[in-house]
C-alpha cells in the first residue's frame, strides 16, 4: 500500500478516538515512523531523494512548505501553557503569521527552518481573527504568498505543517501531517460550544493536527500553495471533543497585508507625547481598578468597576481583558498606564476588550 495513503488511514483511526492527549501523541509518533519509512523505501529505489536533507519529508512539496514555517518560543512554561508555537513567513522581509495567544505576552523568539533565530517584534495582532503578525530581522527569505485567492474544497489533500509537541529544534525540520479537508463550516462561539473570538468558516480536517505547538502552523494543497493556519486548541464544552480544524487564508489575507502595509499595525506609536499628570487619563479618571500587577508583565485585567465613573457608564466587568487601547495592542498593565498617559483627559478613550470567548469595542466617555 502506497505509504501516504497508510498515513491517511490512519489519521481516519485517530480521528475516532480523540479524547486523550497520549493517544493523540501516539498517532503523531507512529505517522512520523511511517513518513521516515517511506523516505527509506524510496531512497532504494530512487537515486535522486538520497540528497534530500535529513528528516524531511518525502511528500510533494513538503521540503519547501517546511522552508516557510518557523518555531516561536515565548511565554508560557506552566503546566497546560507550552512556551512555544508555530508561524509562516509571508514576506521575504521576514513578516511572520501565527495564532495570536498568551506565548506573545513577550516579544518571541522566531527560529527560521535553517536554525537561524531572530528576536521579533509584533507589528499588528487582530484579536477577533486570532492573529498577530511579527516582523524579524531578515530578508530574502522564502514565503507564502497570500494575495492569491484559493478556494479550498471539501475533499481536497493538504498537508499540515507546525511545530507540534515542540518536537523539532534548532535547525530540525517542522512536523509534517498529510490529510484531507473533511468539511467546511462556520464557527460560531456564541454557542458556548467552542470558547473562541472567531467568528466565520473554518476549514476541518481529517487528521490531529491542533496539538500543543501547532497553532499558527500552515495547511498547503497538493501544489504547496497556503490554503489555512491551523488555529489553537479547541474542545467542545459539553462532549469534551478537540476540533481539528484551519482558518481559511482568505479570511486573514485582508488582515495581513493591512498589517505589513501599516494601515492596521497595533505597535505602539512613539510620536505621541507623554502629557503632564494632571492632564492625561489614568486609572482613576476612567473608573477602572485592575488586578494587582504582582508580576514582570501583568495582563490587562479589570479587577473592579467602581460605579458612576466612565468605566461602569460603558458597562465594563471585572474580569473583562484589555486588549487595544486607541488600535495599539496592550501587552500589559505598563503598557496600559503609559498609552493612557498619551491622551488627553478631555477626550473619550476607544478600548478593545476580550469578555469570555467575545471581542468588543467600548467607547470611555470622561
């Protein structure tokens, strides 16, 4: 049996059975054996893959999709928090794609296919997509090319590349699965099935490929070309399922060329002054009490809304995390104080907040 297509039965078998982590582990462990296998096969009959570099996989396309996916390691650490996820360049200037989560609490470390490792600085996130954009220092790199629309079908063969379980380092080779799309449907989280901001079509695949470090990794078709980003963990709340499943590039191409293009970035905007104390807003002035900021970089999280003040006029809650504040992003409770020490107390402040699995603007009003 051609070894690809013992691969794809047997992400079929571990699609019916996805309710433990170690046997998600297990399946990603036994497809990797049996692409090393085929490479082997393969090799003795073909005198060309013997320069294929070590660990790459023998599927089409594979080694330059491979090429295109980077390692982020940042934030996290704790148990149930890995410090590490995936992206995919989508400029040669180093413009990198990925799931916008808590390992970008810190500007991450991107780790290119080559071993080369960069710092990075993130230049635009868009919450309600679940994406954020970083930039690196580099060029000539090789990239998806996002401006092109695809339509990606039921029943069409992609491959899903990532980083997952952390697996790879340095200059090791990203992860590759290979599968299908099984199906193509709306997310919708308003029905408190699955917790996440995202609203719109999802592309669901038929193999394990949201693990631990997969998210913001690349789906390709059969030609190499970017059709999704695999998206974070998802599991439905009443039957405890994982969701294997893409966000479709044609509902992140607009957000990314904004993004590079400058005309949506979040990155904070220097050229504002800082105003005197008792002309710019605060804390106190909008009514907002956060919770204590006991560590290095404290989330924006409302901890108390003391009533009468512009806070509870607009219907802040505790618990409710500030994202955005005037469209640059908010990485903590510093930064927070700092943007509000930019604005004129005179005027209304325009915030972003994440409430549960929903993204919404709130105009403060003094």
């Amino acid at each position: 049996m051609n070894p690809f297509r013992r691969i794809q039965l047997l992400s079929h078998q571990c699609g019916n059975a996805m309710q433990t982590a170690t046997f998600q582990l297990g399946c990603v462990l036994v497809t990797a054996g049996l692409l090393t296998q085929s490479v082997v096969a393969q090799s003795s009959t073909d005198q060309s893959s013997s320069k294929r570099p070590p660990g790459r996989s023998a599927a089409p396309g594979a080694h330059d999709i491979q090429q295109r996916v980077v390692k982020i390691y940042g934030a996290g650490g704790m148990q149930g928090l890995e410090p590490y996820q995936s992206g995919f360049l989508v400029s040669p200037e180093g413009h990198v794609a990925t799931a916008w989560s808590y390992v970008l609490d810190v500007e991450p470390i991107v780790v290119l296919d080559d071993g080369r490792r960069f710092e990075s600085k993130i230049i635009g996130i868009e919450p309600s997509l679940e994406l954020a954009v970083l930039k690196i220092d580099a060029s000539d790199l090789p990239y998806f090319e996002v401006a092109k629309q695809l339509d990606a079908q039921w029943g069409d063969p992609v491959l899903a590349v990532s980083n997952l379980f952390g697996i790879a380092t340095g200059n090791e080779p990203a992860s590759v699965m290979q599968g299908m799309i099984a199906g193509v449907t709306n997310l919708d989280a308003r029905r408190g099935t699955f917790r996440t901001p995202y609203r719109g079509k999802v592309l669901i695949l038929d193999l394990i490929a949201n693990n631990p470090g997969a998210a913001g990794g690349a789906v390709a078709d059969s030609q190499g070309r970017l059709v999704g980003m695999l998206g974070k963990e998802l599991r439905d709340s009443g039957t405890g399922v994982w969701l294997n499943y893409a966000l479709p590039i044609d509902a992140l191409r607009v957000a990314i060329g904004d993004i590079i293009a400058g005309r949506a970035t979040t990155a904070a905007k220097e050229e504002n002054p800082l105003l005197k104390r008792d002309q710019s807003h605060n804390l106190t002035t909008l009514g907002l009490v956060l919770v204590p900021d006991v560590l290095e970089s404290t989330p924006a999280y409302v901890d108390a809304v003391p009533p009468g003040r512009p806070a509870a006029r607009a219907d802040l809650r505790p618990d409710d995390l500030i994202l955005l504040v005037e469209g640059q992003r908010v990485a903590d409770q510093k930064m927070l104080t700092d943007l509000l020490r930019r604005i004129d107390r005179r005027d209304a402040v325009s915030i972003t907040i994440q409430r549960e699995s929903e993204i919404l603007p709130i105009r403060l009003e003094p």
